[in-house]
C-alpha cells in the first residue's frame, strides 16, 4: 500500500465568501481518484488574513492511498 500527501490552500475574500475557492479542491480530489488514488484523511486549519484585504486561509492537508 502506498500514501501520498498533498495540501490545498484555499483563501476567502475579506468581505463575503467565495466558494468558487472550493473548486481547486474538488479538482485535487477528482485528479487523484482519476489516477486510481483514494482519499484516507483530510485535516483542515484555519489562519486569519492581515492587511487590507487578506481574507482567511484555509490550508487542507489530504492523505490517499493506493493499493
């Protein structure tokens, strides 16, 4: 059995939300399940933005695997 790991940052607008960001992340699960690869774990965490503008980020760290 084999394991890779892979992170997708997604960053929210400062006003609103933009869940067009979600979008990166269905293309990184959809790119690894079409290579055969299945999702294990998935931990997310949270960092505020700074300055004008900065939003907060999103960092999902994703771990699948392949038999």
């Amino acid at each position: 059995m084999q394991y890779k790991t892979t992170q997708v940052v997604l960053k929210e607008k400062f006003i609103g939300h933009d869940a067009r960001n979600l979008q990166e992340l269905d293309n990184v699960l959809n790119a690894w399940a079409a290579q055969g690869w299945v999702l294990n774990t998935m931990t997310t965490t949270v960092a505020g933005g700074t300055g004008l503008g900065g939003g907060d980020r999103t960092v999902f760290t994703l771990v699948f695997m392949h038999q």
